[in-house]
C-alpha cells in the first residue's frame, strides 16, 4: 500500500464519513423529492380544504434547519399539532407567511388546496393536486 493510500487520520476519516452521508442524503431523500404534504388533522373538520405543503419547492428555497431546527417542524407528516391561530401569531407557516418573506396568511386557498378526503401524509404532487407540481 502506497502511503498516500493509507487511511486518513482519525478526524479525516469523520470528515470522509460525513462526505459520503451528504452524497447519499439527496438519494436517500429521494421518494419524498416530489412528495407534497398533506396536513388535515383539522381542516376538514373545521369546513376548510386539507393544506397542501409543497415540500419539495420549499427545500429549494430553504436549508432544512431553517424548518427543521429553527422553526421547529418534527420530521413527520402531520405531527406537528398546527391550528390557525398559531400560524396567524408567526408560528409554523406563519413564520413566513407573514407578507414579507412569503405572502401572507389571507390567502387562504393557497394552502388550503387539497381536494376534500385526503388524510394527512406524503403525497406525489400529481396525486394531492396541490400546487406543488414539479
Ligand atoms: C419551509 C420549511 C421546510 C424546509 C426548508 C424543509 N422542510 Fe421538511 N418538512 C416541513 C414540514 C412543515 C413537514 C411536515 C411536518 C408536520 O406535518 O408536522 C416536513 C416534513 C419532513 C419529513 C417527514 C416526511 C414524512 O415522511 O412524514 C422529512 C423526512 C423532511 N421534512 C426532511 C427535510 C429535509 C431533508 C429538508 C432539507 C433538504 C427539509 N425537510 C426542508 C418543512 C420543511
Ligand atoms: C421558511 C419560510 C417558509 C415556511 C416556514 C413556509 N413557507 Fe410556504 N413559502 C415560502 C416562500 C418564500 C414561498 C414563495 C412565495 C412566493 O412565491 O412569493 C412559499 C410558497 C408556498 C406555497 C406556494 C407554492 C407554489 O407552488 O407557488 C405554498 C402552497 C406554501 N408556501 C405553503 C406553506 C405551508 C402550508 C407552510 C406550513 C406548513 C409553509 N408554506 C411554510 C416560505 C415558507
Ligand atoms: C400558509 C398556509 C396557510 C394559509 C394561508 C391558511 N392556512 Fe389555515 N391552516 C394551515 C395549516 C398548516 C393548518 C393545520 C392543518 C391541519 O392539520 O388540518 C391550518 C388549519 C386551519 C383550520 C383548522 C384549525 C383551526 O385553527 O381551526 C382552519 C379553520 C383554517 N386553517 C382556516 C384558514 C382560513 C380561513 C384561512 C384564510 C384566512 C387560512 N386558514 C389560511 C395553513 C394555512
């Protein structure tokens, strides 16, 4: 073995481990890459249409821990437990949906797109005919 080939040095080898995991994550993402979720826990209880969460446009736009480490949101459909009060007081959606990162919280049919009788979970974005087509 050349020495240029041994194995990197303890804290490399993290660095090569943590390498590998990134190239891997966008695969490993893959079956939600266009999946839209789907929040009725209490839309449709409460006479609105279930929301659409385009997931995919947001990662575009956003890293991960903004959402999920900043904000928050658990790393499950419909687990967080969202009511519009909430929202409209800046948390969850409203965090940005606010009128000045995103538009704001009046435009209600553009979350509340699904069709009626979808439950909360992952959905391909031809199937929740939400907005989130890609
Ligand atoms: C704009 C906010 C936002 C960003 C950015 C974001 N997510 Fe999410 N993510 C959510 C929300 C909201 C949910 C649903 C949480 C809920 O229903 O309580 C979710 C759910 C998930 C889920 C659970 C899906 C399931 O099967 O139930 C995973 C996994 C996930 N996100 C991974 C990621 C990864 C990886 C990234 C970065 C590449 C990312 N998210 C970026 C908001 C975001
Ligand atoms: C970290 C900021 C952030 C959070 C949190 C966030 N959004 Fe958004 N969202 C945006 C931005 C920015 C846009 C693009 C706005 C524009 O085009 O003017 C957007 C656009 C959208 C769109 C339109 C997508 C399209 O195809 O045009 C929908 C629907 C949406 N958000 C729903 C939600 C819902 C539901 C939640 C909560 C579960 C949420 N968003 C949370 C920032 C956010
Ligand atoms: C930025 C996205 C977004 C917008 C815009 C939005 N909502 Fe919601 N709304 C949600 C989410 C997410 C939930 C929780 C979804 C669930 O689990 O059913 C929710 C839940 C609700 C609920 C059931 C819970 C509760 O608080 O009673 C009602 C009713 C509701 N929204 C009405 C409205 C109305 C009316 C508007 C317009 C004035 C509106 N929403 C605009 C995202 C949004």
């Amino acid at each position: 073995m050349k020495p240029s080939l041994r194995p990197p040095a303890r804290g490399k080898r993290w660095l090569a481990l943590l390498a590998v995991l990134l190239a891997l994550l966008p695969g490993a993402a893959v079956r939600a890459e266009y999946g839209d979720v789907v929040l009725n826990n209490w839309s449709q209880k409460n006479g609105m249409r279930p929301v659409i969460f385009p997931h995919w446009f947001h990662r575009e736009r956003f890293r991960c821990k903004v959402c999920h480490t900043e904000l928050g949101f658990k790393l499950q459909a419909g687990a967080d437990d969202m009511d519009m009060a909430d929202i409209i007081n800046g948390k969850f959606c409203g965090a940005c949906h606010n009128g000045k990162i995103a538009w704001s919280v009046e435009h209600c049919g553009l979350c509340h797109s699904g069709k009626p009788g979808l439950s909360t979970g992952i959905m391909s974005g031809g199937t929740s005919q939400g907005p989130g087509i890609f």
